[in-house]
C-alpha cells in the first residue's frame, strides 16, 4: 500500500469521513457524470445522456438530483421554448478535480497492465 499522508480524519476508526464522501459520489454513474463536466465545464441533459451509453433517463435525472442536492452539480433552465436544461459542477464539484485526475490515472495504470498489445492507448 502507498504511504499517505495521514490527515486528521484518517484517525475515523468508523469510517465515517470516507463514507460522507462516497454517499455524494458514490454509486454507477455519478463519478462519469462529473468526470464528463470537469471535460467539458457545460453539458446539456442529451448530451450527458450519449457520452453514458447504457444509462437511462431515469437514472440520468436521479443522479443529477443527488448531484445538484450534494451541492456539486448546477442545473440551470433557460427561459425558452422549448426549454434548455444546462449542467455544470459548482465549485464544490471543481474541487473534487484531483480525485477524478487521481481515479483516471489509476484507470490507464491497470489497463495498460492489461493490455497484450505494445501500441500506448488512449492513457499515453
């Protein structure tokens, strides 16, 4: 295991830091959801919806209300016909920046050490 540094709250023998965090980000989708906003700073409801193959609008929306609830996420409507919905994160949700660099880096690692072929991928 990697040498942390051991801020004051890694001292919660009952986890209850990490778990505050994971009940905001936790879960299927809303990690690429806010991984798609910190790329692209606004997205509309549609386009969120294509970049998450598999993901219904049901669950688009739920997930989008726990993220704008959490204070990560700003939903913004435009007074129009029909109405633009647009999506971006708070500065709250800019501020989980480094955990989803550190999330996807760690992604490319374990891939490319997965990888047979010698061609780099997408991670360099």
């Amino acid at each position: 295991m990697a040498n942390l540094d051991r801020p004051a709250c890694m001292d919660d023998e009952n986890g209850e830091t990490i778990r505050t965090a994971l009940a905001m980000i936790g879960g299927k989708w809303k990690v690429l959801i806010l991984w798609f906003l910190a790329i692209h700073r606004v997205l509309r409801f549609g386009e969120l919806r294509r970049k998450l193959p598999g993901i219904s609008q049901h669950s688009l929306t739920s997930q989008l209300r726990e993220l704008e609830e959490n204070g990560l996420v700003r939903r913004v409507v435009f007074p129009e016909v029909p109405p633009r919905v647009e999506y971006s994160l708070t500065s709250e949700g800019e501020d989980l920046g480094e955990v989803y660099t550190a999330v996807y880096n760690w992604g490319c690692h374990h891939k490319q050490l997965g990888e047979k072929a010698a061609a780099p991928g997408p991670c360099g």
